[in-house]
C-alpha cells in the first residue's frame, strides 16, 4: 500500500510547482531556500525588482488566498532593508482522483495555483 507524502515532501512538490511558473514568467532565481521552516523560499529578480517568495503547500480553497501560520513581521522587516516586494504562493495539492484526498507516493496528483498574491 502507498504511502502520503510527508509535510517536507508536499512542501517540495510546491516549491517545483512554484518555480517552474516563476521560471517561465522570467524571474531570475537569486536564492533557493527548501526548508519548510525558513522564509522566504525563493528570492528571485525580475525587471531590475527584487521579490521574495513565501510558498505553502495548503489544503483548502481558502487557504490559497492568503498565508496562515507565518510570522510575516521578520519577513517584512528584511524585505523592506532589501527594497523587497513579498508575495505569498500557495499551492492547494490532493490525489489526482479526489484533491481533498492526500497525494500517495506513486500515484498521480492534482494541484490548484493561482499565482501569487501582493503581501507588501
């Protein structure tokens, strides 16, 4: 029988899911930061602007909207001595069959990503 994917394993699926959409809107990659506990997890440069990116796997409609649980006070302060904008990037992921199912290794998946979302 498979198994769930782990909380780190889903956070990587999104940030594969975010970069690629990053790569192919032009963003330069600056800094990659996997670790689910560190923000942001990507620093990226497009037109000459700095942006850092907050990605979370989540597991609701709602939650695609804006980030829970993240302290945003450090995020901010660093942005603003980096002339940062900050932009949240959720990725709601399930089972291919069911997303309100968890993903199970081997087996397909869906996903739902909106883009990102303007913090500062």
């Amino acid at each position: 029988m498979n198994q769930e994917l782990t909380v780190q394993e889903s956070h990587y699926l999104a940030m594969n899911i975010v970069g690629e959409a990053l790569e192919k809107d032009g963003y330069e990659f600056l800094a990659i930061n996997s670790n689910l506990k560190k923000n942001p997890q990507f620093v990226t440069l497009k037109n000459k602007e700095t942006f850092f990116i907050l990605v979370r796997s989540v597991f609701s409609a709602d939650d695609l909207k804006q980030p829970q649980n993240i302290n945003m006070e450090p995020i901010l302060t660093h942005a603003k001595k980096n002339n940062a904008k900050v932009f949240y990037a959720g990725v709601w992921l399930g089972h291919s069959l069911d997303i309100n199912k968890p993903i199970l290794k081997e087996e397909d998946y869906s996903f739902v990503y909106n883009g990102l979302k303007e913090i500062i």
